[in-house]
C-alpha cells in the first residue's frame, strides 16, 4: 500500500465530513451507505479498528506533517475536528 499523504487523508476527512453532514441533514438509507462506505475508507487508509481511532489518528497524522503549524496539542484542541465529527 502507497504512504498516506496529507493531501489524500484530507480528501478523504472531508467525504467523511460530507457524508456525516449528509446523513444528518436527511436520514435516508443511501446517506446512510455513503456515511459507512467513508468511514471504511478512513479506517483502512488510517489501519485503525473503528471511527474514532480513525478520526483521532488521521489529526495526529496530519499534526505530524507540519508541526510548527501547531501549538502544543492540549492548548490547540488538536482534536477538535474528530469531536466534531463524532458527535
């Protein structure tokens, strides 16, 4: 399997986040399958179990790349993307 590249696990944060915005906007079984499908995606590229690891390993992947685009994890909520999208 090719490395994950940012600018891939970016695209692939956002068809989840699309989806998610989707499936909530309009629950219908289509939205559904789309919102399953972008979470498989995500877990496989990231080699995580479920979506949550997925999510908070892909901003930890991301923080990787430029971390002096960062403060220190706790003062920045490093993880505020995947709390969104979780919820």
């Amino acid at each position: 399997m090719a490395p994950l590249t940012a600018q891939h696990l970016r695209v692939l944060l956002s068809r989840y986040a699309e989806a998610r915005i989707a499936q909530f906007e309009r629950d219908t079984a289509p939205n559904r399958r789309a919102l399953r499908e972008a979470a498989e995606v995500l877990c496989s590229a990231t080699r995580s179990p479920d979506i949550k690891a997925a999510l908070f390993k892909a901003d930890d992947l991301l923080a990787a790349e430029a971390p002096e685009l960062h403060l220190p994890r706790r003062a920045a909520g490093a993880r505020e993307t995947s709390r969104v999208l979780m919820t």
